[in-house]
C-alpha cells in the first residue's frame, strides 16, 4: 500500500470507526477526491459498492459525469447505484437553494440505499481544504463552536476518511496510480459562497500569511476537540421537566446557551430558548398561566418557571396518506365544469384545483404542521414559511396544531380554510375543476 492509502486507511479505522472488511458506499462524483476515496478503501480491503447522483444542472457534462462514474465501476469490478434527480421540482415545493436541493435529494437517497445494499456507511471525499472552507463558510455565517469545529470525520453513517489528506496529495496519488477524473467546471466560477471562499478568499490570505491554510487547519482541530468536551458537558444537562429559575442561577451568564444545548434535542431554537430566558415567567410567577411553544417534537410549555411537554388538551389533525382525494376522512369531492366554476362563488371551505394537472400517480396527505412546511401563496411569487402565516394570524400553540395541512404529491396545496397554493390552480385553461370541500 502507498503513504496515501496507509493514510486514508488509518483515518478509516481510527477516526471513522469503520471495520477493516465491512462493506461501504462511496458517494462518487467523479471527481478527484471520490476517486481517489474509492481506489484506496478498495486497496485497503474494504467491500466497496458505490452512487452516483445526476442532478442534470450541468447539461452534457452531468451525463458525461455519470458515464465516467459507470465506466470506471465498471473497469474496476465495482457495483453502482445511479440516481437521476429533479432539482427544479424540489426546489419548488420546498423552496430550497440549489445546494440545499441537492443536498436534500442525495442524503435521502443515500439513507434509502444503505438499507438495500447492507453497507455500514456512505463515505465522501471531503478532504482537508473542504474543511478549512466549511470553517470559513461557517464563520461568515455567525456560527458557533458547532460550525466552526467544521466537519467530523464520522456523522451518524456518513464517513469523511480523508479529511488529514490534501488536494495535492490526492491529485499526486491518481497520478501514481495512471488514473483520470472529471472536473465539475462549475468549480471554476465563484456564484457560489463556498466558491469564493476557495477561489479568491484562501489563495489572499495563503499569499499574505505563508502557510494560512496550515494553521487553521490546526485550529479546525483544535475546536473540534473543543466540540467534543463541549458535547460531553451538554450531556449531563437536565431533562424534562426543566427548573428555568434553577438553570440561570447555576449557569449564570452561560445560562442562555445551557438552556438551548438542553432543549435543542427537543427541536426547540435559539430564538425561542432566548425568549424564554427574558421571560417574567422564567421567574416562577405563581399567577401567570403559562406559555406554549411548538417544535418538530411537539408542544412545550412554560408554567410557573418549569418546562415540561404541553397536555394534549386539543386534538390534533389525523394523518392520513390516500392515492384518490375522495378517500380522505372528512372532506368530499365533486368535479365541476370550468363554466359552472366561474359562475359560482368560491367558498373558503373548499379547495379548487385542475385535476388535469396533477400527476396521476400523486398522493394525497393531510397532516399537522411541521417545522420548515412552506407555502406558494395563490397569486403570489416564491414562497412562505406556515409558521409566518400562522403568525400573521396570531393563532395560538393548540389553533396551529389543529389547522390541516393538504399535500399532492409532496406539495402543499392548502392550508384547509385559511390559504391554498398556486400549485395546480385553475386556469384559463382548464376543463374541469376538482372541489375538495371540509365537512363541519
């Protein structure tokens, strides 16, 4: 074995704990780095499997991407899982960046893929430079030490073995080894931040401070280290029910971050931990009634000082996933002419849309609320947070929570008696209309 598979080799036994002979798949782009990634676990005795994702941004040079990757499974007895996806369609029923998109789309693939090939972990080909930029990436965005420590070389089954390896040792290693990649030529160009960060802001502070790179590389380290006492401390902070009078007179001024760092595997944010802190209610206040709040885990509430989960006082939406609209408990479904739709009143208690429009093999979900739900306002551009909508109408904690959410085919298409989307509305070209209408 080379000093760059020795390398890559310890870095997966050690830092990513990954079994010598365990079955991994590499997340292959084509590009040098997961190149190289590949190469070296499979000489490193690893039983390697691999994936692809086309997301067709790049026209011919995404294709071409694609049959580099197949063609050198394909030479190298490897097997490859190949993804094609719409970045455009998730992009707007979530209103998601094209990063984010796309970031969303292979993560959720590559979940699926480690139940059906059996492997134990994805392994990326982030190396140490990617970390110096995501140091950076994160500074500029106000981070703290959870951003700031960049990546960890194992996430849950993501694996990152080449995080000590640089660029230039990657590149010397293909070049011992006769092998070719495929440049992304989109790395070239600086519209996106990470971009800049690596084409303009790195090469600056390399030619004015020789050996730049280097020393936050070891400061990366360092606050990695940090990190990790750091998140061996939050541990041992207290659960449900939370005594907040207790908590800010044990963590004095430390007592807002303790607070987050115990609430925050509850899905609860900064924004909300820091309201509670300024709280009067914080204090313990005997004739003060309390306050709610809602996150992805569920509902919370501020009583007399303690936090603990809300009562189920008020009920909340039955989930229900059906392949036809006319099999969803409590709402009925005619179908009506676009003439008879023009001529009669709309209600705000029904739902109008194109049926001609939705894909035939669409699902039908109604559902509560969750964090990040997004709307495509009817009339309006882009997209709106529920949560903003919510509290432009000043509902309360248990009025959200009973307020159905429909979705066609992963879209929200209306919030039942209050708002529905411009997704499948009705047109000046439409035949028919679908009245989807909630039974009192």
């Amino acid at each position: 074995m080379t000093d760059f598979e020795h390398k890559v080799l310890e870095a997966a036994l050690s830092d990513c704990g990954l079994e010598r002979g365990s079955r991994v798949m590499v997340g292959l782009s084509g590009g040098a780095d997961s190149v190289a990634l590949l190469l070296a676990l499979l000489r490193a005795d690893y039983d390697v499997v691999a994936s692809h994702c086309n997301f067709h941004l790049r026209g011919e040079e995404s294709d071409r991407d694609m049959r580099y990757c197949e063609d050198l499974c394909r030479r190298l007895g490897v097997t490859l899982s190949v993804k094609h996806f719409d970045v455009g369609t998730r992009r707007e029923a979530t209103g998601e960046s094209v990063e984010m998109a796309c970031r969303s789309l292979r993560y959720g693939w590559w979940k699926q893929l480690l139940g059906e090939t059996g492997a134990e972990a994805v392994a990326v080909g982030h190396h140490f430079e990617d970390n110096v930029e995501t140091f950076f990436l994160n500074l500029l965005r106000g981070s703290g030490i959870a951003g700031l420590k960049g990546m960890l070389p194992r996430n849950g089954r993501v694996v990152r073995p080449m995080l000590r390896v640089k660029r230039q040792e990657i590149e010397a290693y293909l070049a011992q080894r006769g092998e070719t990649w495929v440049e992304d030529s989109t790395n070239n160009e600086s519209d996106y931040r990470r971009n800049r960060i690596r084409n303009d802001l790195l090469p600056f502070m390399e030619n004015l401070f020789p050996g730049a790179m280097e020393a936050v590389g070891s400061s990366v380290g360092h606050l990695r280290d940090n990190y990790l006492l750091y998140r061996h401390s939050c541990s041992r902070l207290p659960g449900l029910p939370l005594d907040v009078g207790r908590l800010i007179s044990e963590y004095s001024d430390a007592a807002p971050v303790g607070l987050f760092e115990a609430l925050r595997p509850l899905g609860v944010n900064r924004t909300q931990t820091d309201a509670i802190i300024r709280s009067p209610l914080s204090e313990g206040d005997a004739q003060a009634s309390g306050r709610g709040f809602v996150t992805p885990e569920g509902e919370f509430r501020l009583h007399q000082g303690v936090i603990d989960r809300a009562s189920a006082g008020s009920e909340q939406v039955e989930e229900q996933t059906v392949a036809d609209p006319r099999l969803l408990k409590g709402f009925s479904v005619t179908t009506i002419t676009a003439e008879e739709f023009r001529s009669t009143p709309p209600r705000r208690d029904t739902l109008y849309v194109d049926p001609d429009a939705i894909p035939h093999d669409a699902l039908w979900t109604l559902r509560s609320w969750r964090e990040g739900d997004r709307l495509a306002p009817f009339g309006m551009k882009g997209s709106r947070p529920v949560s903003y909508i919510f509290s432009d109408l000043k509902l309360s904690p248990e009025q959200r929570r009973r307020v159905p959410l429909l979705f066609v085919g992963g879209r929200l298409v209306w919030l039942v008696g209050i708002r529905t989307s411009r997704h499948y509305a009705v047109t000046a070209s439409t035949r028919r209309v679908a009245c989807i209408t909630e039974l009192k």
